[in-house]
C-alpha cells in the first residue's frame, strides 16, 4: 500500500492524519466511475477510503486491490 484514495463522497473536513500519501479522487477526472477508481487504486496500490456500498459489494464480487 502506497497511500489512500479518498473518493468524492467524503466531506473535505475529514481529519485524518496518515503516514501515507492521501489522493483526492478528484485527481483522476471530474465523477470518476467506480470502476475508473477500483482500477487506479489498484494501479496505483492505493487503499479506497469511502461511504459507497458499491464498494464493499464490488470486493465481494471480486479479488479486493484496494
């Protein structure tokens, strides 16, 4: 793990004090897919950090990078 992926959903005022690297989803493009963003953060070896159910029924369906 290189660093998080914060996705969109999460309020800017989120404090969180990580000794890795935190990337904004933003970075990847305006209103990413989910599956835009499942594939840079495995890409990229970045752990997701949101509140969208997808994402936790997407590591169900599949073998979790993230």
């Amino acid at each position: 793990m290189k660093g998080f992926l914060f996705n969109e959903n999460l309020p800017k005022r989120v404090q969180f004090s990580p000794s890795l690297p935190v990337i904004p989803v933003a970075q990847i493009g305006v209103s990413p897919t989910d599956t835009a963003v499942w594939e840079f953060a495995r890409q990229h070896e970045l752990v997701i950090v949101s509140k969208d159910a997808d994402f936790s029924e997407r590591i169900i369906m599949r073998q979790p990078p993230p």
